[in-house]
C-alpha cells in the first residue's frame, strides 16, 4: 500500500496524539501538545499525519512561535512500530517533504537524546534511521549540541578571573557587525554553514533577524568594552520558549584567549539573576570545547545532548 500525507484537520486530534515511542528520544506529549495548540505553538496546519490504507503510521509536530507564518522547528517526528528501518525512514522523510512543500521552507529537526546516548544502542539505533530520514528529505547537516543549565543563577558571582569588563547597549547596526566580526575563526557549526551560503554579511543580517525574534527584552543585548574602551564582545541574555537564556555570546578574535567569555556569560547570568529567573539554560555544539568548559567554570551543568538536523 502508498502511503499519503496531509495535515491534521479538526477530527485528527485522537489519531495525533495516540502516537507514544519507547525510543530513547524526546517526544511531545498529549499535555504539552494541548496547551501549546491553545497559544498557536502547534497548529492543525502543522502538524501532520502519514496514513497507509487510511491508518496513521507517522506524525509530524511543527513548532513556531505564536504569531509566525510558518513553523521555526520540527520539534516530533514518530513512525509507528512494525516497519524497517528503510520504510520508517521513507514515511519519516516523506512527512518532512510533504510539510516543507506546505510550508515554503525547511525547518531544522530536533531531536533531544540523553547526555550518554553514545553508549545506548536504542538511542544510537534511533538517531541512526532519523538521520537517514533527514538527509533523504533534504537536511542533510547534522550538528550534535550539549544543552546546560544554571539552577538559582543569583547565588552565582562572577569568576574572579575574568578580566574587568564594563557593558552598555547596542542598536542593531552595531550588533549585525559583531555578529559578523565574531564569525571569523568561530567554531560554530551553524555560524560556519551560514557564512559558506550567506557571506558575513549576509549571515550577521540573518543571525540578527533570529535574535530579534526571540522572546525577553531587547535590554539583555550588551556590548563588552574592555579597560581601554574598546569593544571586545557581546553577550545576548533573552529567552527561550521556556526559560532564561544565554541565547548568543561573542568574542571578537583578536580579543580571544583573554578569559573574555566568563566575563560576558557572568554578565548574561547576571541580567538574568537580577529579573529573578529560577534557572538559565543555553547550548553550544558538542565539538566547542572553549564554550563548553566556559558553561562548566560558571556553574551550568550538562542536561541533554540535541542533535539538529538542517539544510
């Protein structure tokens, strides 16, 4: 039998959230599913359904912010158990096409695994068919990123080596700079990749459409001046969908190697400790050892690894 995909319509709710998994990968729940429908996080129109012979067998759960025209991420991907891997990973990529050619656009995929899924076979196994799906539908660059997270931010000073930094705002002409000044030499996977399609140029305008669109306030974007005035970095302090973030930090090069980063990310904690945020998250790829161990010298401890899937 073919199998067909479409978007869910009024009488699928029952059908999409019957789906569960016991793979050891992050997966949307019925709760979740609901109360984010309610503030236009998932919609009917993005979230879809593979059907063979009439009869669910995949789901695809698009997530964007409230007021988007199209979806941000693919946030659940599940196909239901029987198949091979060769046939789950064509439904899954099938869901993946059917949804870009609706959208306009091919939102990354992100799947979330335990710290120590390396060492799982389940969590290998089903990294290793999504990644297939992924590449056949067109993502085919895959980045693993380590999630951290700072409990009670307020109890954290700032490291007494870092080097005595004063901040003030930016407009977003300055910020576009930085962003593109940063992008030399960085170890960024993302940064890397749009910089090769973009330009600096091109990726700085793109890296501050993003920023800007962020939820929290434009007032945790501060630029970093050294002792001799001179601008050595920045650090954006905004959120996610759910928490505080350190959602950007930047040193520029000819300034790196200086401790730098503690004193920007003890800053971007800091603006969020001073708002009362219980908790500060951020990411950084798996391959950045610099910026991990600058999360680890402030405090942040490792939660989860995400593997994204991008174009």
């Amino acid at each position: 039998m073919s199998v067909t995909f479409r978007s869910a319509d009024g009488d699928d709710l029952e059908a999409l959230l019957a789906f569960s998994t016991d793979e050891p990968v992050s997966w949307i729940g019925a709760d979740r599913y609901r109360a984010e429908s309610a503030t236009r996080n998932y919609r009917p129109e993005w979230s879809w359904l593979a059907l063979r012979d009439g009869r669910p067998v995949g789901r695809a759960l698009w997530w964007g912010s409230a007021g988007a025209e199209a979806p941000s991420t693919l946030d659940d991907l599940l196909v239901a158990p029987g198949p091979s891997d060769d046939e789950r990973t064509a439904i899954a990529a099938g869901l993946i096409a059917a949804g870009a050619a609706a959208f306009g656009s091919l939102p990354e995929w992100i799947v979330d695994v335990a710290v120590d899924w390396h060492a799982d076979e389940a969590a290998v196994a089903a990294v290793g068919w999504r990644a297939g799906a992924a590449r056949a539908a067109g993502l085919g660059r895959m980045t693993e990123r380590v999630s951290v997270a700072l409990e009670a931010p307020s109890g954290h000073a700032q490291p007494v080596s870092t080097p005595a930094l004063r901040f003030r705002g930016g407009d977003d002409e300055e910020f576009e700079d930085l962003f593109a000044g940063v992008a030399v030499g960085s170890l960024d996977a993302h940064t890397l990749a749009a910089v090769a399609e973009l330009g600096s140029r091109g990726a700085a305008a793109d890296d501050l459409a993003f920023y800007r669109s962020l939820p929290g306030s434009r007032d945790g974007w501060r630029v970093a001046l050294d002792a001799d005035g001179l601008v050595v970095g920045f650090v954006i302090a905004t959120r996610t969908a759910y928490d505080a973030a350190i959602s950007s930090i930047g040193v520029l090069p000819q300034h790196r190697g200086r401790g730098v980063v503690d004193g920007l990310l003890a800053e971007g904690v800091r603006v969020h400790a001073e708002a009362g945020a219980p908790r500060v998250v951020g990411t950084t790829d798996a391959t950045n050892t610099p910026m991990r161990r600058a999360f680890e010298r402030a405090g942040f401890v490792v939660t989860k690894r995400r593997i994204v899937f991008e174009h």
